[in-house]
C-alpha cells in the first residue's frame, strides 16, 4: 500500500508595516522584518532542502527572503501560491474599523454577528477562504508528495489549513490565534484508504 506524507511548515508573515487600524486584508503592505530573534528561532526549526512557498502578497515575500537569509539560503526557487493569501476584504480595505462602523453600519454589524460566513461587499468570507485553502494544499500536495513545503502565509490561510486538518467549521477555525512570525506544522497522511493529518504544532 503506497503511503505519502507531505510535511506543511506553515509561517505567517512578520508584523506589518502602517496598518493603522484598517481593514488590511489583500492589501498589498510591507512587512516590518526587524525582529531578527524571532526570525532566527523559526529559521533552525525549518527542515533542509524543502519546497519554498509564499503568497503573492508583498509581507509574505518579504518574510520569506529574511527566513531565507536566516537560514544561510541564496537564490532558492519560490513557488508563488496566491491560494494561500489572506481573506479579500473587498470595498472595506484600507478602511478603519472605526470608520466602518459609521459608514456603513447595518453591513458591518451584520459580518460580525457571523464572521465566518459572511462576506463583506465585494469580498470574500472566510468560507471561502478555507475552501481555497483547501484546494491549494490539495494540489499542491499531490505535486509534492513525500516532501517538506514551507509556505509563508497569513492568520486567514493559516487558520483555513489548520481547520482543513481539524475538521473544523468557520466559527471554530476563528477562534485560533495565529501570531506573526508564528510556526504551524501539518503533515498530511494519505494512502488508499484516505487522508489524515498529524498535527505537529499550531503558533509556536
């Protein structure tokens, strides 16, 4: 019976840069890299030689060239995975929370009395989010079969692959707290009879 692990080191990005208080989502910020430490610590954690992956989204390269740095890594190829980026907030990016509540209150209430399936205007709900997730771990599991992918992604992607593993719905999946510069390990077990995850850890 043929039996295939693929070993998934989930990193979120590092801290972004002038947030401010807006709705960021698939806005396109850079990330704030300085916390050399913290980089250092997910850096001797990550296995040798593995497949390389990020969003398309400007703090996850970003992330990943320091981690690359970290660990003594020059002009390594990158898989761009833009499956993995985070939720797309549509017509409410860049905006504040602040200012939402104001302009566009009935909607804004509404998204947070079910977050996790609602979308916001012209977006998307994290629903949704995980069933892309989902399909990119798929896909690019069966690419990489008997491999360790290291993908930099975000708290939505990273929450959506933890809760593919889980078996969670939206709501539960919510609840897990995903920092920056945080490590989250998922190997995924398939054989004949099916797929079943092993959980290494989750925001360490």
């Amino acid at each position: 019976m043929t039996r295939t692990v693929t070993r998934w080191w989930w990193v979120r990005h590092a801290p972004m840069k002038d947030a401010g208080g807006r709705v960021t989502g698939q806005l396109d910020l850079e990330a704030d890299c300085s916390d050399h430490e913290a980089i250092a610590r997910i850096a001797v954690r990550l296995p040798q030689n593995p497949v390389w992956m990020s969003s398309q989204l400007r703090r996850a390269r970003q992330t990943l060239e320091v981690l690359h740095t970290a660990c003594g890594i020059t002009g390594a190829a990158v898989e761009v995975e833009r499956d993995v980026a985070e939720q797309d907030f549509g017509d409410w990016q860049g905006q504040t929370y602040a200012a939402l509540e104001q302009s566009d209150a009935d909607r804004y209430k509404k998204f947070w009395i079910a977050p996790g399936t609602t979308r916001p205007p012209g977006g998307e709900s994290f629903a949704d989010v995980m069933m892309r997730v989902a399909r990119a771990v798929e896909r690019r599991s069966a690419s990489h079969p008997d491999a360790d992918i290291v993908v930099v992604g975000h708290g939505g992607s990273i929450r959506a692959a933890v809760a593919q593993a889980l078996g969670l719905g939206p709501a539960r999946a919510l609840a897990l707290q995903v920092d920056p510069l945080s490590l989250t390990r998922l190997d995924r077990i398939a054989d004949q009879s099916g797929v079943v995850w092993s959980i290494g850890c989750v925001n360490a």
